[in-house]
C-alpha cells in the first residue's frame, strides 16, 4: 500500500501554471530526487505532499496513521526559542507543553505552581515524558545544544536544528528541500549517511549532484507544469533522458515529413479536384492538432562574461601571514603565490574563516604577521560584495545593468532584456522590483558580475540555491574564463568541475595546499573532520528514566540546569569471549592506525602518481581498506566498552 497518492494534482499562480495534471506515488524505500529549474514548483509539489498546501485540482491521498515531515528552504528564525523549544514544536501539542513545562519549572514561581500541576497531568496523559528522550536522542545525533538560543546559531548549526525538528516526529514521509544549504562538507557526508539509512520514503530538493547520486532510487524532473518520473539513479537518469530526447527527436521528425506530405497532398487535392477524401482531411487534421500540442524542448540559458586584459603574471603572494579573530587563530604562518589562470577552490567546515582567507588575499584585510603583496594590472569581479548591493525596490535592469536598457559584453552591444534571458529571466520578472527566490538572486548577482570586466573571478557560495541546469552553465563559462579563480564552495561535484588545487582549512589556522580536484584530494586519503565554530559541547537537556508503559507514572525531568541524581544502570558483565576481544582491541587498533599512516605517507610522496596506473590504484584500494578495518575496530571497542 503506497504512503501517499497524488492524483491530476492542478495548481497555478496567476497566469502560471506549475501544476498540470501531476500523478505521484511515493512508496516505503522511495528516495525521490526532484529536478526542475528555480520557480518551477517543486516546493509547491512539497508542499502540497505534505498537506500544507491545497491543490486547485485533483486528489491527494494518504494511508491512515502515515506521518509526513518536511524541512523547509528557508532557515528557521524563531529568535527567541532555544534549540530545545524549536526541535520541540515538530511534536505539535505535545512539543508546546513540554517547552512550557521547562519554562515553568526553571522560573520556579508559586504563582504557576497550579498551572504547571495541569501541564504535568496532561504531559502524563499524553505520554510527554517518553517523548523528551525522543527530542534527546535526536539533539545528540546531531551534535545539537538544547539550551543554545536560535539566534545564536550560524546558517549551518539552524540549519541542523531544522532537520533535527523534522526528525523528531519520526516521520514514514521525509520531505527535504535543498537540505545541504548552507552546511559544511562532513555535515553534508553525515546526511547523506541518515537519509540513506531511513527506513521510510523521502522525496528531496537538491543541486548538490554528488548528494543527488549517493541518496536518490527515483528522479522526478518537473518541467512546465508536466512531471516526469525515471526508476534509476542520477548518472542513468541522465543516460535515459538523453536517450529518450533522441528517440522523441527522431519520432518527430518523421511525424512532420509525413504532415508535411499530407498538407502537399491536400494542396494538389484542391486544384486537381474538387472532391476530397473527407477521411484523410480528418486524419490531416488530427496531425495538425496533435503538431499543435507538441511540447517542445525547454530553452537553454547561456551565460557570457566580460574578460578584462591579461592581469600580470603573479596574482597575490602571501608571505608568512598570520591572523587571529578574538583568541582564535584563523590563519597561522601561511605562504602562498597565486599565479595567472590559477584555479583555487577553498574548503573547510563552517566557521572555519574561509571568507576571511578570500578578503587577506584581496588585501581588504591586513594580517596579523606577515605580508600580501599583490599583483600589476588586477581586475578583481568579488560576489559576496555584489550580495548587499541588490536594491530589492528596483528592478533587475536597474540592479544589474544600472537601468541602461543596452550592455556591452566582449565587444558585443547587447539588449538588457535579451542579456538577462540568457540568465534564465523571462521578460515578465525583469521589469518588476527584486522579489526573488533565493536561486533568482544568485543568478541576479552572477548576470551583475559577468558584465563588469575581470581577470580575476572571487566566489564565495556562488552554487546556493541555483538549480542544476544553471550549475551547469556556470561550470561551462567558467570553464572558458583565461584569468584566476578563487572560489569557496561545499557543492564537491562543483569543485571537482570548476578547481585545479585545493586551499584546505584544517581548523586553528592550519592551511594545506592540495593539487587537484576535490575527488583526487579524497583519494589521496583527505578528509575534513566535522566541527562546529558555534557549539562544541553535547546536548545539554533534561533526561527521564525509562518507561515500560507511557500510561504509568514516571519520574519527572529536571530542569537544564539541575544535575541528575538517578544511578546509573550495572552494565551487565561481558561474556568470556568478549572480553578476550576487548582486551585485544587496543593493541590491534593501534596495528591498524600504524599501518593506515604508512599508507598516507606512501601516497603523499610526489613520486607515488609515477607508478604504473595498476600499481596506484591498488594502493589506494588499501588506504580505504585499511581505513574500513580501523573505523570497523573504533565502533566495536565502543560497543564493548559501552555494555
């Protein structure tokens, strides 16, 4: 029995139709990529999957006691709710009673003694109690501090709590829109881990290609209104369209030979006579109606960008520079020299000062120790600048041409509104002010960029929000651009596309620098640690003992702050077996550590990649082996320790 069924679901805003006619079944396993450009209604289709939103037309059914949760795109606000609270709110009523109860006790006024007597009866009454372990477990998996305010929290650390909030409920239906935005790359390894790992089915929004490939059995593409739904993988998704593009191609070139025939014969029919077969002028008009209603292939953007002249041959160069934000270091005794037509991607976890690194390389700020020197004839194009210029009272053309209705790019005059077409922007939106989607206004401040001369191109995000056919158009332009890049992204597919090295940021002012791509890094044995510039300790947030029925009466949370007085548990006694294996554990986790280091240090060689092709790829099948087996050693010792 299907979770949820949409049947010639019809939904449309204004003249635009983002609906027609849509039919979807998601089953226990689904794991469902929806692909489709920015505006195209796939967080309406969300939407409308989760019953938030009513359909103009057609039904939306769901199996009884089936839960649906769904992680919206935007970041959770809330300023004033602790994580605790805001995680809570995912149980609806249950949630809000418990926030209130943890109020109530920590304030410790008589005045609400009766009220918080009603609360704990209905708390009881409802089995609220269980449902704290359950908030728990979720704050914990996820790193989260239950006392921490929203507010507080980077785009990364609000964006965990919003997951953790869908989590909580423990959904049969996970709907998940653009859910790597604004997360770090081993936040984004970790998620890819737990929606793997769901047992229910999840339909997801994403441009992260890499994530879309690890995670997803099923990709929907919604084009116009019209949705199309592929059984494959991302990489055989792409495959079967193509193919399938080629067939339609060829079906439709025969079509209209043959109505071209048709209309010749009808032509000829007139003058030579004037009887006509009535039942092939049926048939001929049946082609023309069927011609009619033909979809055709969607228009392609194409991105250009004005190149400024050659810059001088040396870009920057640092020298031994240090910097320090508050007490903590950022960068730390870092060298470097940035040459013509570099191609520099920086990675790092959140937080880690990876647009402070990008502004010390500009010069807009100064180093602690040490000096950047810079090079002749620069034309710096920087993104983030271009972010707080938009003007959201003013139009696109004023915003990105600076209202002149004609721009000139490499030489060519252009129309302003044909310039933004080419940016995915129909006419209809370029004349109204800039109230645009969070995709819209990244390409916006690209379509800015690329008409100011440059042979320096400075991104920071520039993949946020945009969907992948713009990606993919970025890729290609970047591709062709002869000056230097720099770029900040956590997309692993973009980088791997867009950088030919790598500046890694290890935390505490640590900075590697890395030849290749994001994948030859990997493979080399690289990988960022998960970390957090916001919160580091654990989930602080009131615990309950164990209930065998949530009916009976059970002890009652303490406030955050109060310290549990209840004894631990005995662990029980491990078996003989065990033992002699936890006993042995360390000596072979520290064999397995020794071995896995040797391995790294053998591929770190500059002379390793001059091996023969058979000889390096089985060396690093031993660092992933080796690295298995040491990982498979951790989790058992914990296991054993921990019973």
């Amino acid at each position: 029995m299907p979770y949820i069924r949409l049947d010639q679901i019809e939904f449309s805003i204004g003249t635009q139709v983002l609906l027609d006619k849509v039919n979807l079944t998601l089953d226990k396993g689904d794991r469902l990529g929806l692909l489709g450009r920015n505006g195209a209604g796939k967080s309406t289709l969300m939407r409308i999957l989760s019953g938030e939103l009513v359909p103009e037309d057609g039904d939306r059914w769901v199996e009884p006691n089936v839960t649906v949760a769904r992680l919206e795109q935007a970041l959770p606000e809330h300023r004033d709710s602790t994580v605790f609270d805001f995680v809570a709110s995912g149980l609806s009523g249950t949630g809000a009673l418990l926030s209130r109860y943890y109020e109530l006790i920590t304030d410790g006024s008589d005045a609400k003694l009766e009220e918080l007597s009603q609360i704990q009866s209905e708390l009881e009454h409802l089995g609220g109690w269980s449902m704290t372990q359950r908030i728990e477990k979720v704050l914990q998996q996820l790193d989260l501090n239950g006392t921490e305010k929203l507010e507080n929290l980077s785009g990364g650390w609000r964006r965990r709590a919003a997951l953790a909030r869908a989590l909580v409920s423990e959904p049969d239906v996970l709907l998940l829109d653009e859910p790597t935005n604004h997360l770090d790359i081993p936040s984004i390894d970790w998620l890819e881990q737990q929606v793997t790992a769901f047992d229910g089915a999840i339909v997801l929004i994403t441009h992260d290609r890499r994530f879309l490939q690890r995670v997803c059995n099923r990709i929907g593409e919604l084009d116009r209104g019209h949705l199309s739904l592929w059984q494959a993988d991302y990489a055989k998704f792409l495959v079967l369209r193509e193919q399938q593009a080629e067939a339609t191609a060829r079906a439709e070139a025969l079509f209209d030979k043959k109505l071209a025939q048709e209309e010749a014969w009808i032509r000829q029919g007139i003058k030579a006579r004037r009887t006509r077969n009535e039942g092939r002028v049926r048939a001929l008009k049946a082609m023309r109606d069927e011609r009619a209603q033909r979809r055709s292939a969607q228009g392609k953007g194409s991105f250009s960008l004005e190149e400024a002249n050659r810059s001088g041959r040396r870009v920057a160069e640092a020298r031994s520079i240090s910097f320090t934000y508050g007490e903590e270091p950022v960068v730390k005794d870092f060298s470097t020299i940035i040459q013509r037509g570099d191609r520099i991607g920086i990675v790092g976890s959140n937080g880690v000062g990876k647009t402070t690194v990008i502004k010390l390389l500009l010069g807009a700020l100064t180093p602690d120790e040490g000096d950047v020197l810079l090079g002749t004839q620069l034309e710096i194009a920087y993104s983030d600048q271009l972010r707080s210029e938009l003007d959201p009272d003013r139009d696109l053309i004023d915003n990105v041409c600076g209202g002149q209705q004609f721009i000139e790019i490499n030489g060519q005059r252009r129309h302003a509104i044909s310039y933004l077409g080419d940016f995915l922007f129909a006419p209809d939106r370029i004349r109204t002010p800039v109230r645009l989607s969070g995709g819209e206004i990244n390409r916006a401040i690209l379509a800015r960029l690329f008409t100011r001369p440059a042979n320096v191109l400075i991104l920071d995000e520039p993949t946020n929000d945009l969907d992948i056919e713009t990606l993919e158009l970025l890729e290609e332009i970047l591709l062709e651009f002869k000056g230097t890049i720099i770029l900040v992204s956590h997309d692993r597919y973009f980088l791997d596309k867009a950088v030919t090295s790598l500046l890694v940021m290890k935390g505490r002012g640590e900075i590697e620098e890395q030849a290749g791509s994001y994948s030859d890094w990997e493979a080399r044995g690289g990988q960022l640690l998960r970390g957090s510039a916001v919160m580091t300790s654990p989930a602080r947030i009131p615990r309950t003992k164990a209930v065998a029925n949530e009916g009976e009466a059970t002890q009652k949370p303490k406030p955050y702050d109060e310290p549990d007085s209840t004894s631990p548990k005995k662990k029980a006694k491990l078996s003989y077996k065990d033992q002699r294996e936890l006993d042995a554990l360390p000596a072979e986790i520290e064999s397995l550590e020794a071995r896995h280091a040797e391995l790294l240090e053998i591929i770190g060689q500059p002379s390793f990649y001059e091996q023969s092709p058979e000889e390096v790829a089985a060396t690093l099948t031993a660092v992933t082996q080796s690295e298995e087996a040491l990982d498979r050693a951790l989790e058992r010792l914990i296991e054993l320790e921990g019973e």
